[in-house]
C-alpha cells in the first residue's frame, strides 16, 4: 500500500513540476511579447514624432525601444519569469554578441543613445538636422531588428522595421 501511495505521489509531484514549469513558460512569453510590443509602440513614436517633436523625444523613445528589446533578450537567455532592474554593461555586450564575438559597435551605439536620452540640456539636441536624426533612429531600429531575431524563437512577433 505505501509503494502505491509513494508511486501515486511521485506522479503527483511530477504533474505539479510540469504544470509549474507550463505557468512559468507562459509568463515569459507573456513578459516577452509585452517588452516586445513596447519597443514597437516607442519606434513607431519616434519616427511619428521626427517632424512635430524635439530630437531630444525621439532619441529618449528610441533609447527606450532599445531597452524593452534588450530586455526581452535579457528574460529570454536568462530564462526569467521577471524583469531584471537594470541591465549592466557586461549583460549589454553579451546579449549583441555575435558568433565572431562581441559587437563592440553596437555597444557603444547603444551606450551612445543612453548618453543622449540622459541629457540634461536639451538645446543641443535641438540642433540636430531631421536626415542625421533618421539616420540615428534608423540604426536603432537596425539593432532592433537583429536583436528581434534572437528572440523570435519565444515570440509569434518580430520587430517590423519602419518604412
């Protein structure tokens, strides 16, 4: 009778373990595609807002896709059911790492638009044309999409690139 019983529970606890793991599965994807709609929705701000709203708006909705999409990543590899507070530089280099090895270039680009959304005095950015703006939210819309990719595997979305 007590094999039984231990046999019974066993089976118990292993369907407890599965329906846990399906609970935290489906609330990464959920996590996931949140952080992946808001990185969207912050893009799509930022090139609406490229002609009626100051550079300083549109590089600090940019920097903010870019932190929703490294995010994503970040839960992704690191098999989260949360958001972390914050990512370090380290955690930046490993998630743009490419097969050769890390992108530096990205990187710094992306450490570039964290400084500029940061600014504290937006009159300088105001100074900046619309083409060297597109072109700005254009690469991050390019890192957007590349880091989309890595992602897709746990996503039914993947960044669109605006036109």
């Amino acid at each position: 009778m007590d094999k039984h019983s231990t046999s019974m529970d066993n089976g118990t606890d292993t369907m407890n373990k599965t329906s846990s793991l399906q609970r935290n599965v489906a609330v990464q994807a959920r996590i996931i595609n949140k952080l992946l709609d808001r990185s969207q929705i912050y893009m799509d701000s930022a090139f609406r807002l490229i002609y009626q709203s100051s550079a300083h708006i549109c590089i600090v909705l940019g920097y903010r896709a870019l932190e929703s999409m490294l995010m994503a990543l970040y839960v992704k590899e690191n098999n989260l059911t949360s958001l972390p507070h914050s990512l370090s530089l380290e955690d930046l280099a490993r998630l743009t790492d490419e097969k050769t090895g890390p992108d530096l270039d990205t990187v710094m680009f992306i450490q570039s638009i964290h400084f500029l959304a940061s600014f504290k005095d937006t009159a300088l950015l105001q100074q900046i044309q619309i083409t060297h703006l597109k072109r700005v939210l254009s690469r991050v819309d390019d890192v957007l999409a590349r880091l989309s990719r890595k992602i897709l595997s746990h996503s039914l979305e993947e960044h669109h690139h605006i036109p």
